[in-house]
C-alpha cells in the first residue's frame, strides 16, 4: 500500500467504469438475495459472496483499485449510489416483503452505525443500544397516541430522551471497563425492557398499538407512493424515509470519524492512559459516546414505532442489542461501510434462512461463531486515516 | 410477621445457594481464561434435561425407576454436563482466550443460542416445559411454625459440601494449586511449565459439573424446566459473580445471596413486587458497580503507568 | 522570575508503601533536569504525580504559577505538561500521522456539535492539524517522515520513541517530561537521542525537560541539575559531578557492602 504512486492511479474513465459497475453488481446481488428462494439459492448466493471475499484477501490490488476509483471519481460514484437507492423500490415493485426487509435493514444499520461510535471507534461494549432503540420507539408513540404530536415533532423529542438516557448509562462508564462496564450495559438494558412490560400507561406487555401513520404536505404514508404515473406500495414511503436516515447517519459517522472527535475516540480505544497524557478528557469522550449511539438509536426508533404501528417490550429485547452488536463485528469495526453491510447482512440473513423454518436460529448461531473464528477482523477491517493529497 | 419473615429466609438460603452455584463457574472460569462463558447459564440448564432423558433411557433399558434411579440419572447428568463444558472450551471458547473482550462475549451469546436450539430440537417437545421431580421431598423440620422441606436441606448442605470440596481441591490438589496459579497470573504460570490444556479442562469440567447441579437444584425448586431457562439462569449467575467480584471464589457466594435476597425482598414487600424482581435486582447490580467498580471482594485493578 | 514547576514536600503512599518521601524540587524556564535513582526508587511514581495520573497523598505541585496538585491529566496537559512513557505507549494501530494529530487535542477545539454542522471548520482545523503534524515529523527525523502513513505499531524501537517525543511536542508544552528514553537502545541510538535532545533544547529554548535516566552517558552530556532518588526520598541534588561523588548516592547504587568494602 505504501508503494502506491499516482502512476498506478486508474484513468478518469476506467474509474468511472469500475465505480458505477461495482455499484449495479452489488445492488443486483442485493436484489438476487432479496428475491431468493429456497436454501439453495440462498447458500449459492452466500458461497459466491465468500468467493468474492476470499478473492480480495488473496489480490488485495482488486480493493486498492476500487477504492482508488470511487475516490477518483466521487461526483459519479455519488450519482450512481443516489440513482440505486431511489430506484430500488421500481424494481421491486409490489412485492412488500422485500420492501419491508429493506426498511428493517436499514434501521439496522443506523442502529449499527449508531453503535459503531462506541464498539468500534472506542472499544466500549455496550449492550443498551437496544434499549436506547426502545426509549426511541416508546417516547414518540406515546407522545403521538396521547397527545396527537405528528412524527415529526416526535422525533427530535425522542432523541432529547434517549440522549439523556445515553448520559446516564454513560456515566458508570468513568469507573468501569470491559466485562464489568458490559454488565452493567445488560442491567441497563434490562431495567428498561423489564419496565416497559410493567408500567400499565406504556401498555404493559402487550404494548401500544394504534401509532398514526406519519403524513408529509398532505400526503398519508399509509397511502401508495405514485410517481409519474408509478404506483409504489405504501411501505416506499417508510423505504425512503429510513434511506434518508442512513444517509443522515453516514454523514454523521463520517464528520466525527474524521474530526478530532473520532481521534479521539480512537486514542482511547488504543490506550486509555496514553490518551489521558494527550489531554483527552477520557470520561467524557467515553459518556459522549453513549450519548451520540443513544442519539441516533433513538431516530430509528422512532421511524420504527411509525412504520409498523405497534410496538411491544418484545422488540427492545437483550438480544437485539446483542444483534447489533453482532452486526458492528461482523460488518468491520469502525468501517462505516463495513457496518452497513454487517447489518444487511445480519437483517436479511435469517429472513431467508426460513427455508431451513425451525433450524435458523440453530444455523444462525453456528454461523456467527464460525464467523468470528475464522475472519474476527470482520469483513472490511478498519483502515488507516489518509488526508487528501498525501496518499 | 415472623411466620412471613422465616418463611422467607428459607426461600432466600434456597435460591441463594442455587445462583451461588452458578456464579462460582463463572468466576471459575474467568479466573482462568479470563473469558466470560456467557453460555454458562445455558449449559447448566441442559443438566435437567439429560436427568430426564437419563431417567427415561434407565427405565426402558432395564426397567428401573424410582428415587434410587432418579439419583442415578442426576449424577449422569452431571458428569456429562461436565464433558459438555470440556468439549464447549475445545471447540469454541478457547480459540476467544487472546480476542476482545467483546468477541468472547458475542461469541458466547451465540454460543448460548445455539445449546438452546439444540435442546429445542433433541429433546422430545423440546420447545414445551416438562416437569421436574423435587429431589427431595417432605417436611425436615418447623421453624416457627415455618416448616422447612427436606429440599432446602438437600440444597443448602450439597451447596456446603460443594464449596469445601472446591476450597479444598483448590487449595490441596496439585491439579487445584494449578487453576489457583493459573487464574492469578497466567503468564507467570505458563513460564512455571504448567500445562495449560489440562488446567482448562479441569476448570471447565469443575465448573460446568457445579453448574449442572445449580441447573438440577433450580429445575426441581422451580418444579418444571424449559429449553430457555438458561438465559436467565446465565444473567442472573453472571451478575452475581460480577458483583461479588470476577475471579473470587467467597464473592461469588456472596454476590448469589444477595441477589437472591433482593429478589426475594421484592417479591415480599414491595406491591407487585414479583413482576418488578428483575428491575431491582439489576439496578442493585448497577449501583454495586458504580461504588466497587470492581465488585465487593474483587481486587482493584492497578493500572500500571 | 518564578520557577516553571514547583514540588513541594509531594509524598504519595500506596497502602502501606511510601512511594515519595517528602520529595521537593523546582525547575525553572529553560532548563534540564536530570533524574536518577536504583528501579523501583519512585521516579516515575513523581511523574504521575506532576502530571495529574495520581493525587499525591500530601504535598503541591505548582505549575507556571497555578496550584495543580491533584488536577486531572488532561488538565495538567492542557497547562502545557507533555511527557513521554517508559515503555512506549503509541497508538499502534492509528497511523504516525494521527499520533502526532491527537497530541495537539488541547489545542484544537471542535466538538461534537462543531464537527457535525460546521463540517468546513473542522475540516480546516485538521488539515492545519496535518501541516503542522509533518512539520514535527519532518523536523524530527527524515526517515519518520516517510513512515508517517503506516501504523505506529510497525515502526522500529528508535523511531517509536521519536514519535513518542513528537506526540509530546504537538500538545506545545512548556515541560517535557521523559520517562527512560534511552531504554533498549544501542550506543549509537543514544548517541542520536541526546543528539535530538539537545536539538529541541536550541530550536525551543523555553521548553524544560525533566529527564529520567538509567544511562549515565545521556545524564553527562545533561550535567547542570541533577537529582537523585532512592526509595521514594530525594538523596542527592546539583551538578551531575557533586552528585556523582555522594557517598549516598555511591551507596544507592553500589549497594553498602560495595561502598564500605
């Protein structure tokens, strides 16, 4: 890598080539999978992506060249990416189900991203996110069944809410670390969930149901989505609504991975005293790193109570924190791209192995274990900071 | 009120043995590969399972049944809980010894749900509870016009004999003195030419063998057992053990009493005390942890500058 | 004028073990200060009660003229108190680059709010952080310099306490603090690092450096103040030739049955 010359740098065309070519196969692949039925469509599809794998880990010259491309021609790449998420859902059509794995992988991955700022810029564990998700949810359905808040204004309510929580369960994090700062994220997670299945005006076990669709200039998102004469299913409008999130959350992850913010969370990921001797107030980049997870948590939240109407303890579980923390190490510790991918894959994954009906979760399991044997690093491993020309 | 209150210490002693079983093979193990085996509360509750399975296999086999056998098929169930854990620490947790702490304990969660699923699926109906035998039954003695079964007893004197036993391998065995050196500085007892692969296996046969008998003791408290008990039993092990402070043996005793005495002073005084048990228990977990970040008998970590 | 760094009477006990003794020193604009003592004599216990990682039990530390005893590190740094570690604490899996970026933490400023909507501002501010980062580099070694795109856990011993000195000087210290730089390094990277020492002290001649030593060669070419330190008490002071001849210090280091033989 450190022999890399402007030479070898790819012409403006073959980038472009390479940028918008690399975008449609994923996206194809994405649409295979999403389509895919059967187990072993499912499993050829999953070999083919771990060909691709192994293939980047024997030539790592095919990584260098393609992000030596996207980065040679960002405007294109940009346009292409934009042209895939919109058009999406026209190739999809009327077929729901894959809409609604699309919203949930994308909740999954703000979600994952949100946890990124912790688990992978910091290395602070943290098993609340779940419940963070669920402060989100619960803050803006009851607003909105109580009080007739439309979505909107529920939205940076819940994130008030969850970002006090973030603070609060960030605090013990000044005293604790590793196993013992894990446990006491778990007993977070826990009182909250626990809660929320007792209180009766959040509806006890069985929940809130009824949330109102949220509606934009008049227009109702439980209605179809037209466009120019296309009719698109009313879950196109959640698809798009929680495409903007991920993209208010890449945008995120990327000004504080590459502002001092994310120095410093790196520092005291690598060593907390080292970082303390820079000047680093260490606890409070610790809390805050809560607070920005629980932050974002809670804007999926709240798009999550929204779309589907009806929310319960059930959804804000340990194991879904557990999941999204799956996703974060799967995906590629602080590799925003990674995260994503981890959380597409981790959403989309068990939802297909329904072919294997009662075995999934057994799969499941062995699959994640085996994973983190053989490739730990996660898919797309974290990569060294460059600054502009000086590649 | 006196009735209420040995009524309750009773309950307390009970279930407060059972989680102190539990927290000692957590802390067990931590002492040594310095992994939380967060799948431990799941491969303790595997033991009524093959207790059952044991009991049915003895009566169909040589048509045997009956308190004697039912004995019989425990013990089995015990020492093959004790191979699982072996087997477990060869195939998966070993290999997260050097990883993240963070790795080992995703790796272990999955870990947990793939023992339950295959509990779910080997096991006949696994996906209902099945009842469970008290081990022990009938009045032992009143106290207070409180009577006390025979199965507090069983359970309060096995934890007794278990814990001496383990004091005493520990502290007199050359295998024990091993996991001791082991679990206080690991490199310093590999340069002392210990072989390590023999140190984990006993740790983890010891631990989940003890763990297997928490899960029994739980099963026959509880009087049914199902596939995901161990979830709970997991959590609630874990944060005793954390409480009391990973890696000590006295701590895990004390961190399993009180977390069963917070649970059962909920459920006694507190209105709707029962649905709430868990709230209270974590919180106290939270609380102990802000003031002994390092649990009640744990040593402080020194930070080495 | 009044000294840059002032100890008082510091003294820090762990349980029953007194770590300092009553330990008092100064060390004015400008100047060198030389420590020695036997492993284990509290040399570095002093440092981490200057810079804030332990409260001592009693005693002041004054810096620049403000009372910081007790203060925590990042405080303490954000005064201007840089210091290296005697086993090298680099961030090994971030680049040398953004070693150096991170020093300058106290001096730069962008906060969460900052980075996310005035993204212009932030990006600014590190590309400032970048320009200055390779100025520190450029001028501390060619070689590192080049390196300054790989992780800092690939670079060789010499080159990580280079960068480890450099990390300091982003934060734009008014003290240097150098815990053992000299440890593992052969004759001719000594030789290179009181080089470099001497170096920083004419390009910066503000900067005091406090420096503990093993190596007696690093303490001969620093010989104007130093102290010595044997189990937690300052034993000796003053020019390295009078503490060099102090039986006390003879004796610290040669044991008693050597001195009195």
């Amino acid at each position: 890598m450190s022999t890399h010359t402007s030479a070898e740098l790819p012409g403006l065309g073959q980038a472009a080539f390479v940028a918008v070519s690399i975008q449609l196969l994923s996206a194809a692949f994405l649409y295979l999978i999403l389509k895919a039925e059967g187990g072993w469509q499912v499993i050829g599809l999953l070999a083919l992506l771990g060909a691709g794998f192994y293939l980047i880990e024997k030539r790592p010259q095919i990584a260098d060249v393609v992000t030596a491309s996207f980065s040679r021609v960002p405007v294109v790449a940009l346009i292409t990416a934009v042209a895939v998420v919109l058009l999406f859902p026209f190739a999809v059509g009327n077929n729901t189900y894959v809409l609604h794995l699309l919203i949930v992988a994308q909740l999954y991955a703000v979600l994952a991203l949100a946890l990124n700022f912790q688990l992978g810029s910091a290395n602070i564990p943290n098993f609340a996110t779940g419940a963070s998700y669920g402060i989100g949810a619960y803050v803006s359905a009851l607003l909105a069944i109580n009080f007739g808040l439309s979505f909107w204004l529920t939205l940076p309510a819940a994130a008030i809410a969850a970002t006090l929580f973030g603070f609060l369960i960030g605090i013990p994090s000044m005293r604790t670390r590793d196993t013992y700062l894990a446990l006491v994220t778990i007993a977070f997670g826990v009182v909250v969930q626990q809660l929320l299945n007792n209180f009766t005006w959040t509806g006890g076990p069985n929940g809130l149901v009824g949330i109102p669709a949220p509606s934009l200039f008049g227009h109702s998102f439980a209605s179809p989505l037209v466009v120019f004469g296309w009719k698109l299913p009313s879950q196109a409008n959640f698809y798009y609504l929680s495409a903007l999130l991920v993209v208010v959350a890449i945008i995120t992850a990327h000004r504080l991975h590459s502002s001092r913010i994310g120095l410093a969370w790196n520092a005291l990921r690598a060593d907390e005293i080292a970082a303390r001797a820079q000047g680093i107030n260490v606890a409070w980049f610790k809390v805050l790193a809560f607070a920005v997870d629980a932050f974002l948590a809670a804007f999926a939240g709240t798009i999550y109570a929204f779309y589907v109407s009806y929310i319960s303890p059930d959804n804000f579980t340990f194991l879904v924190s557990v999941t999204i923390m799956t996703m974060v190490i799967v995906g590629g510790m602080d590799n925003i791209f990674g995260v994503i991918v981890g959380a597409f894959l981790l959403t989309i994954l068990p939802e297909k192995l329904r072919a294997f009906s009662d075995y999934r979760l057994l799969f499941f399991g062995i699959v994640i274990i085996a994973f983190l044997m053989i490739r730990p690093q996660g898919l797309f491993p974290q990569r060294i900071r460059s600054y502009g020309e000086s590649r | 009120m006196a009735e209420l209150f040995v009524q309750q210490l009773v309950n307390w002693v009970t279930l407060g043995c059972i989680y102190a079983l539990l927290a000692i093979g957590f802390s067990l193990i931590f002492g040594v590969l310095n992994v939380i085996h967060f799948s431990h509360g799941d491969v303790a509750m595997t033991s009524p399972f093959i207790a059952l399975a044991a009991a049915q296999a003895l009566a169909i086999a040589i048509g045997v049944s009956g308190p004697v056998w039912l004995t019989v098929a425990t013990c089995i169930a015990v020492f093959a809980v004790g191979l699982i854990g072996v087997i477990l620490d060869k195939v998966v947790i070993r290999r997260f010894r050097d990883a993240p702490a963070m790795m080992a304990l995703v790796a272990t969660v999955a870990l947990g749900i793939v023992i339950r699923e295959l509990i779910r699926h080997l096991y006949p109906q696994g996906s209902n509870p099945h009842a469970f035998p008290r081990l022990a039954s009938g009045v032992a003695l009143e106290i207070a016009g409180v009577q006390v079964g025979w199965f507090t007893l069983l359970v309060v004197s096995l934890t007794l004999v278990l814990v001496v036993l383990l004091f005493a391998f520990l502290r007199l065995t050359p295998l024990g003195l091993r996991i001791r050196a082991a679990s206080e500085d690991r490199i310093v007892a590999r340069m002392m030419g210990i072989r390590d692969t023999r140190v984990f296996r006993a740790t983890f046969f010891v631990a989940s063998a003890i763990g297997a008998i928490a899960g029994l003791l739980f099963a026959s408290y509880a009087g049914v057992t199902r596939f995901d008990f161990g979830v709970m039993a997991g959590l609630l092990g874990f944060s005793a053990a954390v409480i009391g402070g990973l890696g000590s043996m006295p701590g895990a005793i004390l961190g399993g009493l009180i977390i069963a005495g917070i649970e059962v002073l909920a459920q006694t005084f507190v209105p709707d005390g029962a649905s709430y048990r868990l709230v209270f228990v974590f919180l106290l977990v939270i609380g102990v942890l802000l003031f002994r970040p390092e649990g009640l008998l744990g040593r402080p970590v020194m930070v080495k500058v | 004028m009044s000294q840059l760094l002032e100890v008082n009477e510091a003294t820090m006990r762990f349980g029953g073990l007194v770590a300092l003794n009553a330990v008092s020193f100064s060390i004015g604009r400008g100047e060198v200060l030389a420590v020695i003592g036997p492993n284990g004599a509290g040399k570095s216990t002093l440092f981490n009660v200057v810079t804030g990682v332990y409260r001592p039990t009693s005693g002041h530390v004054r810096f620049d003229g403000i009372e910081i005893t007790g203060h925590p590190s990042h405080q303490v740094v954000a005064r201007g108190v840089g210091r290296t570690f005697q086993t090298s604490r680099l961030f090994s899996d971030l680049s040398v680059l953004d070693n150096v970026i991170i020093g300058m933490h106290t001096r730069t400023k962008t906060g969460v709010l900052g980075a996310l909507f005035l993204p212009g501002a932030s990006r600014r501010e590190m590309a400032a952080c970048v320009e200055k980062a390779e100025l520190l580099l450029k001028a501390s070694s060619g070689e590192l310099f080049e390196q300054r795109h790989r992780p800092a856990g690939t670079l060789a011993q010499a080159d990580r306490r280079r960068l480890e000195i450099a990390r300091a000087l982003a934060s734009e210290p008014k003290l240097l603090l150098l815990d053992e730089p000299s440890v593992g390094m052969d004759e001719v990277e000594t030789d290179a690092l009181i080089a470099d020492i001497r170096r920083l002290r004419t390009e910066r001649p503000e900067l005091s450096v406090i420096l503990i030593e093993h190596d007696m060669r690093v303490v001969e070419a620093f010989p104007d103040h130093v102290m010595c330190v044997d189990y937690g008490s300052k034993i000796a002071e003053g020019d390295f030739a009078t503490v060099k001849s102090d039986p006390r210090v003879q004796e610290a280091y040669l044991g008693k049955a050597a001195v009195h033989a």
